[in-house]
C-alpha cells in the first residue's frame, strides 16, 4: 500500500509541541472516510513522521495551481466544486458530531486523489469543544488562517464554536470557483477589518463573477455561500443541514472532477516537483 509521510522538523517549526500533538492525537483517533487517516507516528532524531493514507493529487489547491499552467485558467467548474464542498461537509459533520472545530478550512487542507475521493486534512489548529468530558458552548482561541477566519473568530467578544468552520467552507467555496480566497491580496490586518466593517464578501468581490468557462454561476451555489457567510453565527445553517436540505450539493458525483479535471492533473512528487509545504515548513 502507498502511503504519505509528513515530516516536521521540530527544531524549526514555530508550532508550539502541544498543537503538534493535537494534530496526531485527532488523526489518530479519527475514524471516518472523509478525514485524512494517519497510520503511524514516529520521532526520529530531531524529526516527527507522521505516516498517512495517500492522496495522490494533492490539495485543491495544488490542483489548481496546476490546472492553471496546463491552461484550465483560474478556480474549477460549479460541478466540481461541490462535490468537493459536499464531501468536505460530510467530515465536517463528522468531526463536529464529536465536539471538535477544525478551525483552519481552506483548499489547501482539503485533499484529493485519483479516484476522486476527498479528506480533509491538517488538524495543527483544531479545537475541542469538550472539556473534562463536557461539552462547552464556545472556545476563544484566536486561530486559523485571515482569509477564511470567521468574524466572530476574529473579534473575540463571545466565543465562537462550530460555526465557524461554516464561515470558512463559504469563502472556501468562493475559493475553488475563482482560484483565490476573496480578500487574499490584502495583508492580514485589513483583511481583518474588511472582514469584521465590510458585508460578507460574494462573487461580487472579484473582479469578474462568472466561472472559469465563462458560463454565471447558478443561483444555488449563490444561495450556498450567501448562507455559510453570514455575519451572525447563529444564522448559519450546520454542516449537517446544508447536507440534507441544501440543492446545490444534491446529487453530485465525482465522475465530472475525474475526467474533466483530475485526469489531467499530475501526481505529487512528479519530475521537477517540490514537496508541498505547509504554513510551518513541513513537507
């Protein structure tokens, strides 16, 4: 069986030991098809191997960068991404059935393979809402990436919890449909405050709103993100409602990525390709 090996160099990384031990505490103990399995974990010498299941595309991120030097052009079709959005969510719901946020959804923590499946990855961040084996309301820790960090996130007043990741599947949706997050040209400060002062950000932020073919999106992808981001957190339908009541995820299958998509992109770890490396150098 193939497998990934993610390497840490401990005496490099800016993570505290704590959070690397929450990331290899929730994969380990995760158990569900939509979340990235880790098989194993080992220190050896001033390095920690984590030994996971292969996805070998990459991130959606990663295959858009790639689909965009073989001139697929920016972001993926609405048929793609959400079967990719609709996947994501049902390890959502898995991951919030337990009581934990993940804190840190975005394309590059969404990974893919040859077969069109999907796991959601990177868990350096994610929280508990269970303490002592009571489930809490809400957590405060500021963390995440800017762009897809949730109002409430960002300005700390009440706590947030589940919801949050809501947040960052909408901007993640506006993500794969225009092959960028909405404000990721700004520095993280004014993304801040556009995104606590401004509306939710829409197709409507992008220079052009339609997709990469040139067709408009349709209004339920539309509807889709105009429900994730929605400034109050208790407005924000759960992942497990969006699964079963939301249209625009009704009914999707992988074969559209496969073949239009993922076919034509390369493995990881092809000739002349870097490893891909996360925020904190790991690869």
């Amino acid at each position: 069986m193939d497998v990934a090996i993610k390497i840490m160099d401990l005496e490099q990384i800016t993570t505290s030991f704590e959070d690397i031990l929450q990331e290899v505490q929730t994969m380990r103990l995760c158990d569900n098809v939509h979340v990235l399995r880790c098989f194993s974990s080992f220190v050896q010498k001033d390095q920690l191997w984590l030994v996971t299941e292969l996805m070998d595309r990459g991130s959606c991120l990663r295959v858009m960068n790639v689909a965009r030097h073989c001139g697929f052009g920016e972001g993926m079709n609405e048929e793609w991404l959400a079967y990719i959005l609709r996947e994501a969510l049902q390890g959502l719901h898995y991951l919030h059935s337990n009581g934990q946020i993940h804190r840190d959804i975005k394309s590059g923590n969404i990974l893919l393979d040859s077969r069109g499946n999907v796991r959601i990855a990177d868990f350096g961040v994610s929280g508990w809402t269970l303490a002592r084996g009571q489930r809490q309301e809400t957590v405060k820790t500021f963390v995440g990436t800017p762009c897809w960090m949730a109002p409430e996130v960002m300005e700390q007043l009440e706590g947030y919890d589940y919801r949050a990741d809501i947040w960052s599947i909408g901007i993640t949706a506006l993500e794969l449909a225009k092959g960028m997050a909405p404000y990721a040209k700004y520095p993280p400060m004014r993304v801040l405050v556009l995104t606590i002062e401004e509306d939710p950000p829409s197709l409507k932020t992008y220079e052009h709103d339609r997709q990469r073919t040139g067709a408009p999106f349709s209004r339920m992808y539309v509807d889709f993100v105009k429900k994730c981001l929605q400034k109050s957190p208790k407005a924000r339908p759960s992942a497990e409602e969006l699964l079963h009541h939301h249209k625009f995820l009704k009914g999707r299958s992988p074969d559209a990525l496969l073949h239009q998509l993922l076919d034509h992109v390369s493995a990881v770890g092809g000739v002349g390709e870097e490893p891909e490396q996360d925020e904190e150098g790991a690869r």
